[in-house]
C-alpha cells in the first residue's frame, strides 16, 4: 500500500503477523480514498463500530456467501465511480 495504490483493499482482522485494524487505519492514512472492506470471523458490534470509525466501507461477517462480497465490493466500486 505504500508503493501502490488500490481502490479497493479487502483485509481480514485477524491475520497472523499483523492486524486488520492497524493495516485499516494505515490504509486510510496513506490513502485516504481507498475503500476498504472489513471481513471477520470475530464480528462483534464493537468491532464493526471501529471499523466504521478508522473509515472502512463496509464490514462483513464470516462465514459469508460470495455474493454477499461481490455486492459489497460492487457498492464500492460504483462509489468509485461517481467520485
């Protein structure tokens, strides 16, 4: 992320050698238009109102269905496109 830019960066919380959270904030502070998508298998309320603090652009719960982050994804990309 911070050699290239991405529109999109989808991160888990709970990764090993780093942190979904840390990775979110750095993400947004490097680049601030980045959409990033939260997954997790740890979801709780707490977790989800962080996430929308540090500016994720949406938080997904595991297990999840493919089209559940296919939408989600096809949500940040129209947002994308109307910037």
């Amino acid at each position: 992320i911070e050699q290239k830019r991405f529109d999109i960066v989808i991160t888990d919380l709970k990764m090993e050698g780093t942190d979904g959270m840390q990775l979110l904030a750095r993400v947004k502070e490097i680049a601030p238009t980045t959409n990033v998508i939260v997954i997790t298998g740890f979801a709780t309320t707490e977790t989800a109102k962080e996430s929308f603090r540090k500016g994720a652009f949406d938080f997904v719960a595991k297990p999840f269905k493919l089209s559940e982050i296919q939408n989600v994804v096809s949500q940040a990309e129209a947002k994308i496109r109307k910037i």
